[in-house]
C-alpha cells in the first residue's frame, strides 16, 4: 500500500512542520513511527531538549493560567528538540463514592514557538504520550535544571 499526503489530509496544515514531518513517516500498515517513546515526559526527555530550562520554563508559563491543576503531555510524532504538547485541565467527578480526576485537552502548543495551535482535528490519542507530568512536576524539573546551569 503506498500512502500519499491524501492520506494526512484530515490533518490541519497549521500544526507545523515537527507534526506533519513525523506523519509522513508512516509505515506501509498506516500507523506512525514514533520520534518519542510511548512514555515520554518533560523530565524523560530533557537532555534531548535544545534549551531545556528555557522550553521547561515556556511550558510552565502556558500552564500557570489553569489554576496549577493541570498537566502536559508530549506528541510522539513531534522532534524531540521541540517536542509539540498537549495542556490538559481535569474534570472532576465521583463514581461509588470514589473521586475521579479526568484529564481533558485545553490547547495543544508547538514546541518551537509555543503558541497555541488553530486546529480542525486533535491528532488521534494515540499520538500522545502515555504519560503527562502535573504542574507541580514541571515547576520542580524547571528548579533543577536551573540549579544545573552554570553561573
């Protein structure tokens, strides 16, 4: 089977090249290779990250307005130098007399620029990591990768 950008037209132009050049490597069964594992986190990846103090600081800075509830979560198919992600706020419920906490999307953020993303289809949730870092995690990385820093 030969795939043809046909194939990723569902896929908003304004995602920015790290997104569609990570759907365009998708093998001959459709599904898309990865740039990062399944599991990757701010923290897992952040020697990979091109300034990784400064892109930690610009994530928490699109996190600070959800009341510091709230977690973010990488899109594998995106460059691990500037990896894309997802901020997600929670949804809070009560099922058998146990609390829940539901994340759901708020915005998705390019990596490079850190500005939201207009877009027409959220890519499959599959192409997000299976692991988010909460707010708190974020503020705690960002503190010790600025201890690491030379002065």
């Amino acid at each position: 089977m030969q795939l043809t950008s046909l194939d990723f037209q569902w896929f908003p132009s304004t995602l920015g090249k790290s997104v569609r050049h990570g759907l365009q490597h998708a093998t001959r069964s459709g599904s898309v290779h990865s740039m990062l594992p399944n599991g990757a986190t701010l923290r897992s990846i952040a020697d990979q990250l091109k300034a990784p103090a400064e892109f930690v600081r610009m994530v928490l800075g699109n996190m600070t307005g959800l009341k510091r509830d709230c977690q973010v979560r990488l899109l594998l198919t995106s460059s691990p130098r500037y990896p894309d992600y997802q901020i997600e706020d929670f949804i809070y419920d009560e099922v058998d007399g146990e609390e829940l906490r539901i994340p759901f999307p708020v915005k998705i953020v390019r990596g490079r620029t850190h500005q939201e993303l207009d877009y027409e289809h959220e890519p499959a949730p599959d192409a997000w990591s299976g692991e988010a870092m909460h707010f708190s995690e974020v503020q705690a990385l960002l503190g010790g990768l600025r201890s690491l820093r030379p002065a």
